[in-house]
C-alpha cells in the first residue's frame, strides 16, 4: 500500500499539483432484517478502492478506481489533473486552503466487542425474539427489526506529508412495529425511528437496548394509539423528547450551519441557509438556554472519529453559544475565506467521492432539570416523541415535524395519550422560544447513518445528543388562517 501511495504523491507532484491527497478505503458492512418473523433480507458486502484529489491552476480536479495497481493510480492521477484543468476554465476564485498542522497518527473506534465477530445465528435469534415480544396483540400486523455493522479502514496521504490510518467500527439496531384496526393504523419505533440506534461502537449496544423489554412496550402503545383521542391543534408549550429534538437540531440546526451551503457552493438536496457569514457572534439563533456544539470526539457518537478527510483532528468547537451564532461547519478551503483554520468536518461517503462538509455530532448541551420537573412545572402542554415525518424548506427556516407519540400535560401532570401529532415553527423563532433544557442524566448521541447531500447523493453517518426540552407556544397541529 505504501508503495501505491507513493506513487500516488509521486505522480501529483510531478504533474504541478498546488496540492494532492490520496485515500484508500476498505469498508465491509453487514444488514440484517426481520419482517413478521422471517429474516427479510441478509446482505454483507465489501469495498476497495482509492480517491484522488488534487489542485491544478487553483481548481480542484478529482478521480477514483477501484484497481489497486501502480498503473491504475498514474490513470486516476491523470484523469484528476484534467478535471482540475477543465474546471479552472470556469473557475471564478482559486482554491486557497488553510493551513493546518501536517499530521502523522492512527486512530481506532474503541470497542468492547467487534460485532463482526459475533455469530450471525445469534443476531437472527436476537431479532427474532424481539419480534417475537412485539406481537403483543392481534391488532400487531406488522414487526419488523433491523441491524448493522460497518468496519471502514481508512488511509490518507498529502503531499504536504500528512499520513494517517483510522479504523472505524458501527454498530446500528432498531425495532418497528405497526398496529392497524378497521380505521386507522399507528406505528412505534425504538430506540428511535429511521433506523432505530446507532454508534460508533460495537456489539455491546445490544445489551444495552433491552430489546425485548422495548419491543413489548412499543407493541403496547400501538395499540394504545389506535383509541387514542387526536391531538389537540392551537398555540401550546412544547416538550420534546431526546429522540425527536435529536432530528429537529439536525434539519434546523446542522443543515444550517453547513458552510459550504451558507456560501451557496453546495445546494443540493437539502438547499442553501439563511445564515450569513455576517451574522458569527451576532445572531440571536436561540435563547440563552440554547449551546449548540460540534464534537466530532464526543464518545460513540455516529459522527465521531480521529481526522477528517482532510486530515484535520476531530474537534469540539461552539456553533451556538447562550443562544448566539459561533461558528460554521468548515472545510480547509472554505476556512480560508473567514481567515480561520478548519474545523474538520469534511468527509466522503466511501473511495469513489469527493469528500464534501458534513455534519459530525451536532449537540445541543444538557441543562439543569429533571424531565420529572420540567412536565411538573409545566401549566399546559403537550409531550412529543418519536418522528414519524418531516418538512422543511431548502434555507432550514420554515419547518413541520410530526409525531409517532404525544401525551398530554395538565397542571403539571401527564393526563391522556394523544395521536397524530404535529408542530410547526420558524427555526429562530422556535430556538428562541426555548425555556428549559433537562440535564446530562437524560442526554443522549442519537446517531443517524442516511444523511443525503451533494450531487451525486452521499450518505453519511452523523449523531446528535440530546435532551427533552421545552419550547414555549409553539403551533401544535393545524392553525387557522
């Protein structure tokens, strides 16, 4: 490998390259899923290959092959300086890059237990017996449950020197159950929908999911929310929960503060933002209860890992801080035009793309109140948990989310379980309208491995910790016009 890399460089510099690097990825991954007590589908797969990126004449020009000979790389090598010349045609500004510490290490994902080690029939059974536990009624018409692991190894070279190898290791499972009677039909998901809980960890999740124990509840409250009265529509104080605060900070808040999309350099799929490089340390995006962080080093969460596909070390920097807009999720070139160094948060979904900004673990900081306190301080409202859908425009202001759960609150109390919820909101405005944050003891890093963006779609693997919090009179279900 050393003897490609080196070619790699080699080949780079020879050519004028203003600057190049290479990254071979391995990646083996396995998918697991159980429909109705059946396995659905089994799929395990393997990876190899390189990228290479490089500037020429100040553009970027990128290729990537999956032949790992001397003679493919000196092909990649060439086919990227044409595409870097072809692109400084068209280029308005050339790529200026921050300068950053040349960095030689290894990183690896601590795990208590490999979960490619773990025998297949013992996963299968797991499922099987959490499906198994969910099917806690007639009305139970669908069960389903899913697993997954990911092992990527990662090598990166520069011609500035760098040379860093990373291990990563995922490990993912979810559970999903659906109730229908003759008029309606209800789903419940745990630990969270959208494919349940995932970290940067191994097998050592399962236990701690109690997957059976979960499975029955949520085949309860299927149930349950099929007589449930509709949630009520009007302007209500708003709890919550970790698992559903986990997707609002990532639609409103990472999207958001992507800097690439701030400087309208990356709008697809998930658009642009209403965020300006004029508003850091000015703009009130919350209240003073709301600090907002990127922590790539945070522990298991599914956007943690030792450097970026830059090279760049994890970091943990503010995005909001007591409410005010800090900083921007940077790469070194767009670090460049705020005259700052990278945050490191560039990667790429796999060998064959361009690594691009993503989110790392976008978290909103625990407060000081109990969830106990915080339903009892609370006169009126309603507690949400679970999503079940979403919108939200392409500049992450105007957004609905809806609900798979909610519950009542009345004079401090939880009253009645409640179905169909929904909200509505203005991200500033909704961040701004929030009045309690509940403590470390119910934070959580929700991972999310289906982040979609750029063009053509990458998927990336990001995390959010979170704990329920309250939003003073929010829009609750439909309002009137």
């Amino acid at each position: 490998m050393k003897d490609l890399i080196h070619t790699a460089l080699n080949a780079m510099d020879i050519g004028g390259a203003e600057y190049g690097d290479i990254r071979i990825v391995e990646a083996n991954t396995e998918d697991i899923a159980t429909k109705d007590g059946i396995v659905e589908a089994l799929v395990s797969s393997e990876t190899l290959g390189f990228g290479i990126r490089l500037i020429k004449n100040g553009a970027w020009g990128f290729a990537a092959s999956y032949e790992m000979t001397k003679s493919a790389i000196q092909k990649t090598v060439k086919k990227a300086f044409q595409i870097a010349e072809a692109s400084s045609i068209a280029q308005k500004e050339k790529v200026v890059l921050s300068k950053e510490k040349v960095i030689k290490a290894t990183y690896k994902t601590p795990v208590k237990e490999d979960p490619f080690y773990v025998p297949l029939s013992q996963k299968i059974e797991m499922l099987l017996a959490a499906e198994e536990a969910m099917r806690v009624s007639p009305l139970i018409k669908i069960s389903q449950t899913n697993f997954r692991a990911l092992k990527e190894k990662k090598t990166f070279a520069s011609l500035e020197g760098a040379f860093i190898t990373q291990e990563l290791v995922e490990t993912g499972c979810g559970l999903e159950v659906t109730a229908i009677s003759t008029d309606d039909a209800q789903n419940r998901t745990y630990p969270n929908s959208h494919g349940g809980q995932n970290i940067t960890g191994g097998f050592e999740l399962i236990s701690e999911l109690n997957l059976e124990e979960n499975a029955k509840k949520i085949g309860e409250e299927a149930c349950q929310l099929l007589t449930a009265d509709q949630c009520p529509s009007g302007m209500f104080d708003l709890i919550l929960d970790n698992n559903q605060l986990a997707l609002q900070v990532h639609e409103s808040c990472g999207h958001a503060v992507e800097f690439d999309r701030v400087l309208g350099m990356e709008a697809s799929f998930a658009g642009t933002s209403f965020l300006s490089p004029d508003m850091l340390g000015k703009f009130q995006y919350g209240s003073d209860k709301v600090t907002i962080t990127a922590d790539a080093t945070a522990k298991r969460g599914l956007g943690t890992f030792g450097f970026d596909d830059e090279g760049v070390p994890a970091q943990r920097v503010y995005i909001v801080r007591n409410g005010v807009l800090q900083n921007f999720l940077t790469s070194r070139e767009t670090a460049h035009t705020l005259g700052q160094k990278s945050n490191g948060t560039v990667r790429a979904d796999g060998w064959d793309k361009l690594p691009l900004i993503r989110m790392t673990n976008i978290n909103l900081e625990p407060g000081d109140w109990t969830l106990e306190k915080l339903i009892a301080d609370t006169k009126y409202g309603i507690f949400m948990s679970s999503n079940k859908s979403w919108s939200i425009d392409d500049r992450r202001l105007n957004f609905q989310f809806g609900c798979e759960i909610a519950w009542e609150i009345k004079n401090g109390k939880i009253t009645r379980v409640l179905r169909n919820p929904t909200y509505t909101g203005m991200t500033p405005v909704f961040w701004n309208s929030c009045d309690a944050v509940c403590d470390k003891n119910h934070w959580v890093i929700f991972g999310v491995p289906n982040c979609g963006k750029g063009e053509p779609v990458q998927t990336s693997h990001v995390g959010h910790g979170t704990s329920p919090a309250r939003f003073r009179g929010v829009q609750i279900g439909v309002g009137k016009w």
